[in-house]
C-alpha cells in the first residue's frame, strides 16, 4: 500500500510499531512512520479496513464514529444506519464505511449527524 501523505511503501507490520503493544486479534495494519499515518487489516490479512489516515484524520473518523454510532443505536438496525450514511453521503455501496471517508468527508458527516439530534 502506498501512503497517501508521502507516495512512499507503507510497511506492512504489527501494530506494536505503533502503540509499543499489540492491540487486538487483528494486529496487522499499514503503517508509514515519515506520516504517522497507518490503517488496521482484516483479520491479520493484507485487505485494509479503510484507507490509511494521518493524526487529523484519525481524530475525525473517531468523532464520525461516536456520533453515528449514537446515531445507528436510534434506528431500526445498522443497516438501515449505513443506508443512511451512503444516501447521504452520496457513496457506493461498498464506499459507505466511515474508514474510508476523508477529512472533507468527515466534516459534511458531522454537521449532518450534529443535526439529527
């Protein structure tokens, strides 16, 4: 994988790189130290979660994700949440994962989460 900040290799690696431990089964990520910007693995397997995220952008996808993890909790299902998401969004359907989001992305998420309350 190549780091988006840089267009260097990202270093496939155990997440301990990073946080000096390993956190959770799947400790597999992609990791660009020059950036500080990394993203977890499927399973310890080489397929990303998302698409790899500098400190700015981590901290959005988290303040995305207490938001419309909240927000998910309200309705009938998850599903209908991510359906949602990719409607409002404007995203394909397999592009409707907040992992994958940028940080334009992640602030039009905001406000229309901050008004759903």
């Amino acid at each position: 994988m190549i780091c988006p900040y840089c267009g260097k290799e990202a270093k496939w690696c155990n997440n301990e790189e990073i946080y000096g431990k390993r956190y959770g089964k799947s400790y597999k990520c992609y990791y660009c130290k020059d950036c500080n910007a990394y993203v977890g693995c499927h399973n310890n397997s080489r397929k990303s979660l998302g698409t790899m995220a500098d400190k700015e952008l981590r901290l959005l996808r988290r303040e995305c994700h207490k938001l419309f993890d909240i927000y998910w909790w309200d309705k009938e299902s998850r599903k209908c949440a991510y359906d949602w998401l990719r409607d409002k969004m404007v995203l394909g359907r397999h592009e409707a994962h907040i992992g994958k989001l940028d940080i334009r992305q992640c602030k039009k998420l905001l406000e229309l989460l901050n008004k759903e309350k």
